[in-house]
C-alpha cells in the first residue's frame, strides 16, 4: 500500500495525464516505436516488417518492440501518449513489490523488505529507466523471476508452472541485457545452491532447467526471429562493445549521484557515458550492503557481495583486463553494448545486502551494545566527511563558468538525508512501544524515498499534444512506396548535439529533422533509424561506408545511392541551420529491366562510388546468380501501378523478353517473391537490396514477408503455454523441501 501511494506521489502528471515523458529515447525511440506498434494493432496487423526505416527493417524481432509483451494491450487499448508513462510507471511499481516479496522470503523482516522494496523501485537506474519501456518491463520482472525461481527449487509443482510464466514475460519484455544478467544471477545461484545442498543437488538442476525450457518455448515465438535477426545483424561482427564504461572515479556517484556529471536541458549525465544519468540507491543503502559483506556471515550474501564486485569491475569496461577477456572468451557479452550497463545487477544486488544488514539481531549485550554504538557514530562520521569530500573534490575540479553549486548542494543534501535516515533507524530500533516504532519506521522509510527521488533533478515533462500526429513535417513530406527522406550523417552529427533550452520547443524541432524514429509519427519513410539491431548489409552500406568519416571511406552519400533508394527530400544544414531540399532525381522504389552485372559483394558495396555505374541501366548481382539468371540486357519494362504495404508489394509486370525487377528495400531472406502464385528466387542486388527474375510477357508479382521462424515460435509457444495450463490445473501433492541453515 505503501509503495502504490509513494508511486502515486512521485508521478501525479503523468497518471492524471497532464504530462508525460519526453528526455533522451523516450521521445526519439520509445514513443515512436510505440506508436507505430499501434498503429499496427489498431489496423489489424502484426508488424514483423517496418517499412519506414532504414530502407525496411524487422520490427517484432527487435528485442524492444513488445509486439508480443502481453502488458503492451495496456497502451495498445488507451490513448498512447497517457498511457505509456503509465505503463512505464507501473513497471517501476511492480519491480518494487517484487523486490519487497523477494527480500522478505531472503530476510523474514517486514521492515527489512519494505527498504529494499523501496529502493529498487526508486533507484536511480530505475528512474532512468523510465524512457525505455522494455527495460523497465525488464527491470520490474527481475525480482519476481528471481523470487520465483528460487521457491520451484524447493516446492516444484506448479511453482514451476509461475516460474517459468513469470520468466517468460520478462523474455518477452524485450529488456536483453536486464534478462542476461538476472540469469546471471540464477545461474550463479544454481551453481552455490548445487555445491552446497547434497540432498537436492538432483531435483535442483533439473528444476531450473525445466524451468529454463518452459521458458524457451513459451518465448519461441519472439526468441527465433530475434536470434535470426542478430546472426544476420552488425552485432555479429565481434565489434568490442568498449563505448560508455564506468569511470574509474565512479564510485563516488553512489555517494555524491551528480558527481563528475554535465547537464543539459537539465539533465545530468556522467562524463564518461551516456546511457543513465543514475545508478544511485541512497548512501545508507551502500553503508548497510557493506555491513553485510562484513557481519552477516551467510553463503547467499557471500554470493551477491562476490557477484556485486565483479559486476562493479566488469562495468569498468577496458580499464582492467577482466572485461577484455571475459567478451573474447564468452561471446554473449556482446549483447551488453555499453560496459556500463553491467551495474544493473549492483543496483538489483544492494538493496538486498542492505535488507540483511537491516534484518540481522545483534546479542543484546550491555558493553557490545555501547562499543557498537560507538562504531556506528564512527561510520556515521567517516560516510559524512566521505560524502563532503566528494563534493568539494567535484568543486574543485570543474572549471571556471561550470555550475558548481548544484552539485554541492545535492552533495550537503545527500549527507543531511544519511543522517535522518540513521537516526530514525535508531530510533526505531530504540522505542519499545510498537505503535510509535512502526510510526518511526514509517518516517525512516518515507525519508528513503525523498533521498531517491530528490537525487537528481526530475526527468523532463511536457505536455502529451507533443505528439500528435502531423505536428511537424517536412513539406513536402514523402509518401510511403514512392519516395524517401533521408538524414546525411554529417548533418545528423552536426545538429545531434545541439539542444534547445525549451524542452518542447527542442522536441518539435527534432521532429522537424527526424531524429531517432520520429518519422513513425508522421508516417514518413526514411532511410535512417535508431534501432538496436541493424541489418549487416544495410550497416555495412550506409555506415561502414558512405555515412562513415573512417579514413579511406567517402564522408557524403553518393548520388546514384540516393537516386536509388528514392530520395526526394534530403537535410541540409550549417549555420545552426537546417532545412528539408526537394530532390527531383529520386527513382521509383520499384524498377526493372536493368542489365545485370555479377559480382563478389565487395565490388558491389563499392559500385555507387564510380560516377560511370547508373542504377536505372544497370544491377549488380551476385555471381552465384549468374547460372540461373536468363536475363543478360536492357529491356523495356511496363510497371502498373504496385501496391505497397508494409509487408508485402503488388503488382503487374509486363515485358518483352526476361527481365529483372528491383525493389529498393534491403535485402533479409524472410522476403519471399511470387510469379503468379510460383515462387522464384530472390536475390542481393546492389549488395543490399532485393532483386528477382520475370519470365517475358505479362504477369502478376509479389514480394512477401514470410518470417517462418516467426510462425514455428507461435507454434511452439502456444503448445507450450496449453501444456503449461494443463499441468497447472491437474492436482499435484507439492514436494517442499526447506533450504538449508545459513543460507
């Protein structure tokens, strides 16, 4: 109850609907990624292709989509730009609760649960987390998995059957690197329960992997597409993911949240990264997890003190030698982008250390009593002076004009809430009467909340008319099936840094640009993106190669690209200044009876550098095409009028001798292409995008989104799911069994 009214008070705004989020991804990836979600459902489609970006990309396999997240239904039915902070919102409610259950079962300490419960909600991870709605979803399913998975270790039964449920949904969340770590978690925790308990060693690992292949397969139908995607992705390209570490003067930001940090539009960020502006749990969450590690002498708190450490150094990224080794050695930590996002499972571990410290009874011993009393005041004394000393370390090193009062003040504020927070711990502990010691306890927890919430300035706001549809287009806009817009990396990475004051003012104008995915909001097709997945050959086209300042690669776009993929308005800037040019050399999206030219994949990714190749005479194919292609010139080529959705083009062919058609989209196997009802072969051409082969006379053509890993996971998670029911509603007797002393 507590911790509904404390999520009601944080965000009023945003329940009552009068704003809503707007910072970073929110408003540039989150929002539009939502809305075009949407859009779908309400249309009565399931987006496996997203027509608008990058030239066509997958949608329901990127990991952050929720097209299958069955608490998506909650912004999909209400109107999206209220109920999406809602629904983030709730995710941070939910992660709350679940860490209050979790702690309680680990602790059994009402109070104790009730601190971590607050913590984890309120966190400064979580509260960063708030523009991401799949990493929230993640991070508010983390304890529940956690907690779940442990009781079917030791009741089985239909445990098992919450267990896997519970873990599924957070696969389908889409929050990877959150579900990579809690498995981490549980699979450490798998292996010291396994050493430690000889008499459920058996029943331990086949319960956690039932539970593993329960999950799975209720999954499959989002993980086979996703894994698809991310063998055929840039990801795969063992690029080392050293971008954004966790500074080695990072440890200070548990202490002092805006120590080291720059501001724009408000926000705070680190210097040394950008994904959160905080993973601070409050001072008094760090000092009672370090007293855990010291007094508390159980195995579980050994394991998470040894796991929180090495999540600490990980996040270090290429300062230490463990990061390096480890990503060479396990491949998977190529999916963890930024070494900082490795403090998520500090950030899950603390407020559960920090529960047992809280939890444990020390003898009631008239000298200890009086010795610890005064190694507390120690503490008390040393954390202050830590927290000050921070502060005026920060002072002093900004330079000159930098806003150095802000952090010292945060600073003063941090060691003031310590102190409150200490004392009503001491108080509460004191007071016999139960009455005033729960009262006590309530103001300890309510002054735990103001640190979190008051720890950074608040996430910025606006009002929810911000998005509406057509509030700013490029005029003329382009049409989807005809045209294109498209964003030049120099202009983007010119104005990528440039904020207006304003925060909705900014946004509007970012809207103007396109930046992130905006253009879903408007319906414009575009050839960018900001996806966590792209395509390896729309990667290796337009950013390894034309949109690169890499030494050896060409700095602008060439125009016979352009031409090709359609482009009729393209951003010029300088001056701070930015406008949308018509470009009126644009071809159609869909082309034919080019001469084919074969060659090896190099060659073709560089042919739109050679002012003598045009893409209206000319197709470059692969050589492996060369025997089945009958094709060999120029012919003249009768398209009628093709129909373009977003996962299928129609139309009608016809010509005098066999030729070639070509679709400017990118090339991903799951597109299928049909010759009157008969498939024919699909193929690279112009090494990213699409090209196939039409008999000579008159015929009917279609280019189809056929993902079949998509339709085998449906398959095999709706079975899965009916089993699981079944098993769930059959009696079974429960096969408790009580973990051991000490754990």
């Amino acid at each position: 109850m507590l911790l509904a009214l404390l999520t009601l008070a944080s965000f009023p705004d945003v329940f009552l609907g009068f704003q809503t989020f707007v910072s970073r991804d929110f408003g540039f990836f989150s929002y539009p990624i939502a809305y075009q979600l949407r859009e779908s459902f309400w249309h009565g489609e399931l987006p496996l292709w997203n027509p608008l970006n990058c030239c066509g990309t997958p949608f329901l396999a990127q990991w952050n989509t929720q097209v299958l997240y069955p608490p998506a239904l909650f912004y999909l039915l209400f109107p999206l730009s209220w109920s999406l902070g809602v629904f983030c919102v709730l995710h941070l409610f939910w992660g709350g609760l679940g860490m209050f259950f979790l702690a309680h079962r680990w602790t059994q300490n009402h109070l104790a649960a009730a601190f971590a419960g607050i913590i984890f909600a309120f966190n400064g991870l979580m509260l960063s987390s708030l523009i991401w709605p799949a990493t929230i979803a993640g991070l508010g399913w983390m304890p529940w998995v956690v907690w779940l998975t442990e009781r079917a270790w030791r009741e089985g039964g239909r445990t098992l059957i919450l267990a896997a449920i519970v873990g599924a949904l957070q696969m389908l969340s889409g929050g990877a690197e959150v579900i990579l770590l809690t498995w981490t978690w549980l699979g450490a925790a798998t292996l010291f329960e396994f050493i430690r308990v000889d008499g459920l060693r058996g029943k331990i690992l086949w319960r956690t992997g039932l539970i593993v292949l329960l999950i799975s397969g209720l999954a499959a139908a989002q993980l086979l597409p996703f894994l698809d995607l991310l063998d055929y992705s840039r990801r795969q390209e063992s690029i080392p993911a050293t971008d954004w570490p966790l500074s080695l003067t990072g440890w200070a930001n548990f202490f002092t949240p805006l120590f080291h940090c720059h501001s724009y539009q408000g926000v705070f960020m680190q210097d040394c990264q950008s994904w959160i502006n905080s993973y601070y749990v409050g001072v008094a969450t760090v000092v009672l997890a370090l007293g855990a590690m010291w007094r508390v002498r159980r195995g579980r708190v050994w394991l998470l003190a040894a796991l929180t450490w090495f999540c600490l150094i990980l996040a270090l990224g290429d300062a230490t030698p463990v990061y390096g080794w480890l990503s060479r050695q396990v491949s998977v930590i190529g999916l963890i982008q930024y070494p900082i996002k490795f403090v998520i499972l500090p950030v899950f571990i603390l407020p559960l250390l920090a529960a047992y410290d809280l939890a444990e009874k020390p003898p009631a011993t008239g000298d200890k009593t009086a010795r610890r009393n005064g190694i507390r005041g120690l503490v008390w004394f040393a954390v202050v002076a830590l927290v000050l000393g921070i502060s005026w370390w920060d002072w002093k090193s900004r330079p000159a004009g930098d806003d150095r009062t802000t952090v010292w003040w945060n600073g003063l504020a941090r060691a003031a809430f310590f102190t409150a927070i200490a004392g009503g711990w001491w108080f509460a502990k004191k007071i016999p009467a139960l009455t005033s010691r729960r009262l006590w306890q309530l103001l300890l927890l309510l002054l735990v909340w103001q640190d979190l919430y008051q720890h950074v300035p608040r996430t910025q706001m606006v009002n929810r008319a911000i998005y509406q549809p057509g509030l700013s287009r490029p005029l003329p806009a382009p049409h989807f099936g005809e045209t294109r817009a498209m964003v030049p990396s120099t202009t983007g990475a010119e104005f990528g840094h440039l904020f207006i004051t304003n925060v909705t003012t900014d946004y509007i104008w970012r809207r103007f640009v396109l930046s992130g995915n905006c253009n879903l909001l408007d319906d414009i097709p575009s050839c960018d993106g900001f996806f966590p997945l792209y395509l390896g050959r729309y990667a290796a086209l337009f950013y390894n190669c034309y949109n690169s300042r890499t030494p050896g690669c060409n700095s602008s776009t060439p125009g016979q690209l352009l031409d090709f993929v359609g482009v009729s308005e393209i951003l010029i800037g300088e001056a701070n200044r930015c406008e949308w040019t018509p470009r009126s050399t644009g071809m159609p999206l869909l082309t034919g009876g080019q001469k084919p030219v074969f060659t090896d994949n190099r060659t073709a990714a560089q042919m739109f550098t050679n002012a003598n190749f045009n893409p209206r005479r000319e197709v470059c194919l692969p050589v492996e095409a060369k025997t089945f292609i009958t094709a060999s010139n120029t012919t003249v080529v009768k398209i009628s009028s093709p129909k373009f959705s977003a996962q299928q083009i129609e139309t009608a062919v016809e010509a005098d001798a066999p030729t070639l058609l070509v679709a400017a989209q990118i090339y991903y196997h799951p597109w299928r292409a049909y010759v009157d009802g008969r498939p024919t072969r699909l193929w690279p051409a112009n090494y990213a995008f699409q090209a196939f082969e039409v008999p000579a006379g008159s015929h009917h053509v279609k280019l189809v989104y056929e993902d079949r890993r998509f339709y085998l996971g449906a398959v095999v998670s709706l079975t899965t799911l009916a089993g699981c029911l079944i098993f769930y509603c059959i009696p079974r007797r429960s096969t408790r069994c009580e973990p051991p002393k000490g754990c």
